[in-house]
C-alpha cells in the first residue's frame, strides 16, 4: 500500500467514527467536506515516513497519529477560512466550510474534527498506554498554548508581533508534532525529532509566503495576496522574493542534515527532497513584486 493510500484509508475511518448514532446530517456532511478532498496531506506524509523508517512496529497506532495530526490541521483550516479571520471564500479548490455551510456549521465542524483526533487516539490506548499517552500530550502541546497553532492564530491580533514565535506556532507546530508523532508511534523518543520537524515547518512558511505573494487563487486553490492585506509578517515582505527563495533552499538544507540516525534514513532525506521540489515556487503571476 502507497503512503497516500495508507493515510487516506486512515482518515476515512476516523471520519467514519463520527457517523455514529444519530449524528445531525448537515454536520455530518460537512465533517467529511472538511478533509475531502484531502489536498497534498504534507503533515501526515512526514509522520508516516517517519514511523517507516524507525519500524513501524505498531502500524494501527501509527495511523491513529496520521490521521489525528491531519484532523486537525484540516480543524485549523476551517477556523482559519472563517469571517473572524482569513473570510476565505475558497478553500482547495471549492467553497470553504462556511460559505458551503454557514458559519454556524463551520465553527462546529472545526471543533468536532479537533475532538474526533483525540478520540482517534484515545481508541488506540489498549496498543500501547504509554506511545498513546505521548501522542495525545505532543499532539495538545502542538495545537494549543503557548506555542501551539491557536498560538500562532492569536500572534495576529497583537499590536507587536515576534516573528519567529508566530511562525514557530502558526505553521511550525504541527510539522514538530509530525515528526514527534511518527517517533513515538514506533516507540522512539520524541526529542532527536524534533528540530527535523522544526526545519521543515520554517521552510514550509516560507514556502507559503511565495505562493501568497506569486500565485493567484485558481493556483493556489484558495486566495491570494492575504499576507499583504492583512499586512501580516511574512518572509517576501522582510526578504524579497529571491531573498526568500534562498532562505527556503538554505532551509530545506539543513532538515535533511537533521535527520536522526534510523534504518530509514536515506528514505527520508529523499522524503524531504520531495518536498522541497513542491514547496519551491516555479511560476510567479504577473503581480509579484521584489
């Protein structure tokens, strides 16, 4: 089995947990609109590669993670798209939850997909107490407060911004809880990992500020320009476009160099090379300036 086809068949059951009982149908539905489809699944992949190449001696633990991490990444976007925020239109190519669903249904959604990953995880205690207990506490740490991604969300309505801090929480912490989780799901420690995850969260950011500043919504799948009319920090703003580029290759450098030592080494470094030649940006719009 692919690694996509190993995460998708993941999420469709955790998204079958919530199908339950008489669940209210408009919610329902718009849980499974929420992760589907799934876009490039970037935080789930990692977390996979991970757990492969330290073992993966506990294959039903480790796609409890890959899907809890996912679910709430795809809760963090549907919060994120909202009026009180980005008021995104589109989202992966169509309607964001609460154009599709009002904002009622989107709030709920959100919350119900950041439960449902607990859950997910909670499920797979009996496999291994304490790798689940891990899980749950690094997955909490990675979304919540100080410096997990409602961190990151609550950086934006400061008078003054840390940088580093906003980034480190709004995109970094989930890409750290990949390869913490991906560890722990295959019995490791979770520390070695961590500056992998870290490294591949930055890049990720700076990545997201070219395709922001370059590309317009059909490309993008969802709107352009926002860092500039939100006037949001952002690397292109601090560093250019070519500064920025040069950041993201000088970045992705250093993750592969940060790579633990594990039998599926080699494995990842070419995992995260991958991912380097689909974040770098390739086709700027007409629009993009220095």
């Amino acid at each position: 089995m692919t690694l996509s086809k190993r995460i998708e068949a993941a999420m469709g059951r955790a998204i079958a947990m919530s199908r339950g009982g008489k669940a209210p149908p408009q919610l329902a539905s718009a849980l499974d609109y929420a992760v589907t489809p799934g876009g490039a699944r970037i935080r789930p992949t990692i977390a996979l590669s991970v757990a492969l190449a330290c073992g993966d001696d506990k294959p039903a633990l480790t796609d409890a993670a890959i899907s809890a991490l996912e679910l709430i990444h795809c809760a963090s976007l549907v919060h994120d798209d909202m009026p009180c925020f980005d008021d995104a239109d589109i989202r992966r190519g169509k309607p964001s939850v609460h154009r599709a669903y009002g904002e009622p249904l989107a709030l709920l959604t959100g919350d119900s997909l950041i439960v449902l990953a607990f859950e997910v995880l909670a499920r797979r205690a009996a496999d291994d107490p304490m790798r689940a207990a891990q899980l749950v506490l690094t997955l909490a740490q990675r979304t919540g407060m100080p410096g997990g991604i409602c961190a990151g969300q609550g950086w934006e309505s400061e008078a003054k911004v840390d940088l580093g801090a906003y980034h480190r929480a709004k995109t970094g912490a989930l890409f750290v809880a990949a390869t913490q989780m991906g560890a722990i799901a295959a019995g490791q420690e979770p520390e070695p990992w961590e500056e992998l995850g870290a490294r591949i969260g930055e890049a990720f950011q700076v990545a997201d500020d070219l395709r922001d500043a370059l590309y317009d919504a059909e490309t993008l799948g969802k709107p352009g320009g926002q860092d500039e009319i939100h006037d949001r920090p952002n690397a292109v703003a601090q560093l250019g476009v070519q500064g920025a580029i040069r950041r993201l290759k000088d970045i992705l450098g250093g993750a592969i160099a940060s790579i633990p030592s594990c039998p599926g080494e080699a494995m990842l470094a070419e995992m995260v090379r991958k991912q380097a030649e689909r974040l770098t940006p390739v086709a700027p719009t007409p629009h993009a300036a220095e």
